[in-house]
C-alpha cells in the first residue's frame, strides 16, 4: 500500500509546522488501507492538476499552511472575544473572495485538508456512500459555494452522465478553480452572490457545504435553497460549530442550534453525522469549545 503522498506532506509539515504537525498527527486516525488508497490517488490526481497550473505540491502544501497561519489568529481572537472577527457579508467579500491570492492559498488549503483532516475526510466519505441511494432519482445537481470544486468532482463520477450539473459561486477565483479542477466540462458555472441566483428550474439535489456559517443570516438563506429545490429534492448540507475562520461570520455554538435552524426553515432531517476536529472527550468538546462539523441529508416537511 502506498503511502508515498501522504508520508511526504506529513514530513514537510513536520518541517515547516511542528506545532501543527502535532495536532494533526494526534488527530489522525487514518490506518486503514481504504483511506491510503483514496488519498493516493487523490493526490496522485492532484499533482498531475498542479502541473498544468505549472505549480508543485511543495506549492500546495504552502498553501495548507498558509491557511493554517490564518486559522491560528482567527482561534486566538475567538478564544479572546467569544465571537468571530467578521460580522457582516460585506466585510469577508472585501477581505476574503474578491482577493484572488487569498481566495487561491484558501482553496488549495480546504482541498488540502479535505484528505489530511479526520472530520473533513470523514465527512467527504459519509456524503459520496451515501450519494449512492440517489443515483436513480437525481436529474439535476446543483453546488452552492462549491469552492475548489470537489464535492462536485466526485459527484459528477457517481450521477448519471445525463444530470445536469451546476455551480453557484461568488468568487471569481473559487468558478475559476472549479473550471480548471473539475474534469467533467458539461458543469454549468455562476459567479453569483446566492441570494441573487435564480434558476429555470427546482434542482432534485442540492449541496451546500461549509456556507451556513459564511452568512449573515443562515434561515434567510436555507429559506432560498428551499425556493429552488424540487418539492422532493434533497439537500446536504454540512457547517462548524465554533470554527474561526477569515470568512466565518454566523458562529453556531453547538450542533443543536444547527438542527433548530433546519427545522425552523419547514425542513426535516434524513439522515445527520456530526464530526469533532479533535480527538477528544464530549466534555472537552464543550469545555474548549472544539469545532464539530455537522452535516445531514435533509428535504422539505411535507
Ligand atoms: C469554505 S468554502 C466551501 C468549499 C466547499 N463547499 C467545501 O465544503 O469545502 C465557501 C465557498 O462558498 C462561497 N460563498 C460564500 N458565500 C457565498 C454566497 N453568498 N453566495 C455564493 N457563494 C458563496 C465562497 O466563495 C467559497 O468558495
């Protein structure tokens, strides 16, 4: 079993980070051969994509840290204050997505760590077993805020190749990384602010992960995703509690407050899983305010 990619981004980390490797060799909980051989060929594939952009994945792992370094200041300020450091939509727009170099360090960061972290792999594999089930009855699939793209990735390989695929985004450096990441060319990309998307049709699946939190006002915008999903569509969605980050603004302090806003907004849950980014007690969780990632397969109470 190869552990080629990953050994080498471990060591580098340990290199460049020791503090952060710490953290990350204490939370790994990847022994399996499954999850060396997805992460294998992910970065196999990944490499290869950073090679047509004329980069490395010494280039990529910088951005990994470089992400790193900004979450460390955002967890210092949240310790301090209780709350995240911005607050309103217009405030991350002018600091976070419409700066390209940022938005670009950010997106191969996440994608990173879609693979390096327990919660965020955990997730990825919790949402594409269950993706499965819906193969027959999706004809339409839309992402909102897909980022670098891979959700969407993954799915066009599990769907139908006649389901029509699109992306709602609104950063011009996030469409531009999906257009490039993703190999399936039929996706329809829209650089829009979500709350200014409208669409000729009700989509029968809608992804949604890691948004919630970047709004000001998560019901608002469950309440818009309900609009344009088919009466009996289905919507994953995943968000943190208590996850500082540059472009976090709605801070939910517990998985409760998330299933309330679900339920509120007329929806009913079909399935749910929650995951700790430590590896730790509940009482920890809750005493050191440990981020959960939530994330669930819900439609509209009939
Ligand atoms: C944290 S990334 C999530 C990426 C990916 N979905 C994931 O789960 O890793 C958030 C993405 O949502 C986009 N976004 C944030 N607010 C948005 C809005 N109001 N409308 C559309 N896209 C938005 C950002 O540009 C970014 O690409």
């Amino acid at each position: 079993m190869s552990k080629q990619h990953i050994n080498y981004i471990f060591d580098q980390i340990g290199v460049l980070n020791p503090i952060h490797f710490k953290k990350l060799v204490k939370n790994r909980v990847f022994s399996d051969n499954a999850y060396y051989e997805v992460a294998e060929k992910f970065f196999d594939n990944y490499e290869r994509y950073l090679l047509t952009e004329h980069q490395t994945l010494e280039y990529a792992i910088d951005c990994y840290l470089r992400m790193i370094a900004d979450m460390y200041i955002e967890t210092i300020e949240f310790h301090r204050t209780g709350k995240y450091t911005s607050q309103t939509f217009d405030e991350v727009n002018k600091r976070v997505y419409a700066k390209p170099e940022t938005m670009e360090y950010y997106m191969h960061g996440l994608l990173m760590s879609q693979f390096l972290w327990r919660h965020h792999y955990q997730m990825l594999e919790y949402f594409l077993k269950s993706l499965n089930i819906y193969v027959d009855r999706v004809t339409s699939y839309l992402e909102i805020g897909a980022g670098h793209g891979l959700y969407i990735s993954k799915a066009t390989e599990i769907l139908k190749t006649s389901t029509r695929f699109e992306v709602v985004d609104i950063s011009e450096t996030s469409i531009n990384f999906g257009k490039r990441f993703i190999s399936n060319k039929d996706v329809v990309f829209n650089q829009k602010n979500i709350f200014e998307y409208d669409s000729d049709i009700r989509f029968d699946f809608i992804i949604m992960g890691e948004v919630l939190e970047h709004v000001e006002d998560p019901f608002r915008l469950l309440k818009k995703v309900k609009d344009i999903l088919n009466d009996d569509g289905t919507l994953f969605i995943t968000t943190p509690t208590n996850a500082p980050a540059i472009d976090h603004i709605y801070l939910f302090k517990n998985e409760e407050e998330i299933r309330h806003l679900i339920l509120s907004c007329g929806f009913e849950i079909i399935s749910e899983k929650s995951f700790s980014s430590e590896d730790v007690s509940q009482e920890k969780i809750e005493k050191h305010k440990v981020s959960i990632l939530y994330g669930a397969f819900i439609r509209v109470r009939k």
